[in-house]
C-alpha cells in the first residue's frame, strides 16, 4: 500500500490535536489538563491592580461624577465576585464527580442532587461538557443567592467537601454583601446631596416668608420690575439655583469667588491654582481688551481670575455696584437684562441680552466713581442670570502695575468712557 503524503499526516495529526470529543474528555490526561486552565485563571486576580493602574479607568473616575462612579464601581463588583463565586462552586462539583458529562448524575454531588429535584425536561440542563453556558448560570444563580442572603433552598451541599466549600463562600459573602450595602447607601446619598439641600433650603425660605410683615410693598419701595410676589421671586430663585447647578452650589453665596466655588483650589500649590484659574476664567478675562495676554501675564491674569466673583440675579432685580466690591466689571454668562441711566426715565434704555463671555461697559468702568455718580448705569435682569463680576478695584491694580497695558490700551478706553459719558443726550435712546 502506498504511504500517504506529508500534507495528508499533517492535517490527520492537526485534526487530532484540535478536535476534542466526549470519550478524549472523560480520561485523566484531559481532566488534568482541564483542571490546569482553570488555575491559569487566577491569573484574573490581578484585575484589581490592573484597574487601579489603568491611565483610562482613572481618567474616567476623574471625569465623572463621584456618586455614578461609585455605584457603577460596586455593580462591578458585584457582578464580578458573583462570578469567580459560581465558578468556584461549579469547581467543586466537577472535582467531587471527576468529570462533567453522566458521571455528574452517577456521584454525588450538588449537580446531581439538584438535578433529581428540580430538572424540569426542556429546561436549563447542566449535564454534559458542552453545557458549560447552563451549567455556569446554574453555579451564578446558586452564587448570586449567597451573596444576596436570599437562600431558595433548591441548590445545597452534599459531600463533605461541598459542605465546607459552601460555608466558606457563605462567610465571605455576608462579609461582601455588608461592604457593598454600606458603600451604595453612601454613593446613593452623595447623588441626592443636591436634591436634599434644596429641600432644606426651600424650608428656610418658606420659613422666613411667613415671618414677612407684609406681604406687599409698593414699587417705589421694592425697586422690582417683575409683577411678581417676593415670596415667589424668593424660591423661584433657589429653584434656578438649583436647576443650573452642581455640587459646587452647596457652598455658594451672594459673591463667591473661585476658591469659594472650587474649594479643591485651597489646597493645591500657588503655581497650581493660578494654572487653574486661568483654565476656568482666562477666555472671558481675554475677551477685555486691557486685560488680555496682549498687555498681561498669564500670572497677572491669574490673579484677576483669583479676585474675580461669581453674581447671580433673580427675575426682577436691578444692579448698579456690589455693597461691598463696588463698581465692577461685567461678563454676562447666562440670562437677560437691559440696562438704563440712574435718574434717567424710563424710556431711555438698551438691552444687554445673553452674550456669553461678552464685557460690558468696559470703557465706562475706567472712569472715576465721583464723576460716574449721576451717570451710572442701572442693570435690570429678565430671568435667571449668571454673570462674572470683576471689581474696578483688580482691574485698577492691574492697569497700575502694568504700564503697558495702561498706556497701550487703558487710557484710550478711559478717554473714550469719559467722552461717551459726557455726550449722552439723556432724550434720547441709546444703542448697545
């Protein structure tokens, strides 16, 4: 008889070494084999270093919001030990039988137990080796119920060893499962944190309106332009408030500056929180034409970054100065208003609607306070609005230890603010 050719052998000796089948699986050398290549999955319990090192897993807990990270971290979790759980238990009962296939119904193990009291036919069939996907979610189920202190009863030991391999896993999940309740009940309060101090919020508001000794006051007095209650403009306001902001709004207040809005900032280095006001401010400080890296230092503009505030104006509300910071120099960031001449009528006025990073009145703000008292402009806000408010005390500071920018762009800008305020033709309407 002729030999057969190599290519013949070749694919005679891959088609043994690749196809496996029942009877090849059932003897020892593949057992053992088997069993080797569930070790090499212990190769898995360096996740935990690998997720702690990863630059992307890093990036996005740092991103995200703490209370989603933190629950999507235990559902992980959880997922994950509910997983090496069942694969342990499923472990047991494959070294307890010596095989997967019918010797899974000829020993005793839980497999067998289970299956003489709960196997329904067409059902979930755990028996044989290529019923690994039932099998698994079989050994989950069992898993899954231990960790969650459920306990059906239809799934239990019956060797010794599984006896002890189930009170083992059972001790470690009521530790695990105490862990994992304790941790989601603090990431789902951090999530409704906001939402709680609204709450509490529009109870001391509520509280000090019924203290109100009236209820109304003429409008000469209240100075509101909204046909609106103050009780209502009170909580509509600490309602917009709370619709527009994050976790930084539970430490705002009536001129809060960046390190009052990011408190991370007083704790980092010098250099750093200059780098990040700059980050935060730099494009609306920019946007003034003498305080722009033209004529300024990054370090100078970080400084007026640093001594910048944050304003926020309910429907109705009219602005001239700060009580405290005086005049000052204003970046709308949200919202409406329209802008008219103290002790002017009415009628002559001109809107200032949302521009985002857009100045106002930056040459009027260079100009002296005693010579702006009669002309100073009145800002009345239509809706909700958010603005940046530099005091024309930084931009002062700046101009004077910068000579550059001062003679370079500032003294025109005065000269030009001083030149409108003394032509303005109080008849008439004025344009933006």
């Amino acid at each position: 008889a002729p030999f057969p050719s190599p290519s013949l052998l070749y694919q005679k000796k891959k088609k043994n070494l690749y196809h496996v089948d029942d009877d090849s699986l059932e003897n020892s050398s593949s057992r053992g084999y088997f069993i080797l290549q569930v070790f090499k999955l212990l190769r898995l319990v360096r996740i935990k270093h690998l997720i702690i090192t990863s630059q992307l897993i890093q990036s996005f807990w740092e991103k995200c919001n703490v209370g989603v990270t933190l629950a999507l971290k235990f559902v992980f979790l959880i997922t994950l030990v509910s997983h090496w759980f069942a694969c342990i238990w499923g472990l047991t009962a494959f070294i307890e039988a010596g095989s997967l296939g019918t010797d899974l119904l000829t020993t005793q193990n839980w497999i067998s137990n289970w299956y003489e009291s709960s196997y329904v036919e067409g059902g979930l069939n755990p028996i044989g080796w290529y019923n690994s996907i039932p099998r698994y979610f079989l050994c989950l189920f069992w898993a899954i119920q231990s960790i969650t202190s459920i306990g059906y009863g239809n799934i239990a030991p019956v060797t010794l060893a599984e006896y002890v391999v189930a009170n083992i896993l059972m001790l470690a999940s009521g530790i695990f499962w105490a862990y994992i309740i304790g941790n989601l009940v603090e990431a789902v309060g951090a999530m409704g944190t906001i939402n709680r101090e609204y709450l509490a919020r529009m109870d001391k508001a509520n509280e000090m309106v019924r203290g109100f000794a009236t209820k109304d006051l003429p409008l000469e007095l209240s100075g509101s332009t909204a046909a609106m209650k103050a009780s209502t403009r009170v909580r509509r306001f600490i309602t917009n408030q709370r619709d527009r902001a994050s976790n930084k709004w539970l430490d705002s207040h009536s001129a809060p500056t960046l390190t009052d809005q990011y408190p991370t900032l007083e704790i980092l280095s010098p250099e750093l929180q200059r780098l990040c006001a700059l980050h935060l401010l730099q494009p609306m400080i920019e946007s003034v034409p003498y305080l722009s890296s033209r004529y300024l230092s990054p370090e100078e503009q970080a400084d007026i970054a640093l001594k910048s505030v944050s304003l926020e104006f309910s429907n109705g509300e009219h602005f001239t100065q700060h009580f405290g910071l005086g005049r000052g120099l204003m970046i709308f960031r949200t919202g409406l208003a329209y802008a008219t001449r103290k002790n002017l009528s009415w009628k002559s006025f001109y809107w200032r609607k949302s521009c985002p990073d857009h100045p106002m009145d930056v040459n009027e703000i260079l100009v002296e306070d005693d010579f702006m008292s009669e002309r100073q402009l009145v800002y009345h806000f239509v809706g909700f609005t958010r603005v940046l408010f530099i005091p024309r005390s930084v931009v002062m500071e700046a101009l004077e230890n910068n000579e550059s920018a001062w003679k370079g762009c500032g003294r025109w800008r005065y000269f030009m603010g001083k030149l409108t305020l003394n032509s303005v033709n109080y008849g008439a309407v004025e344009t933006a």
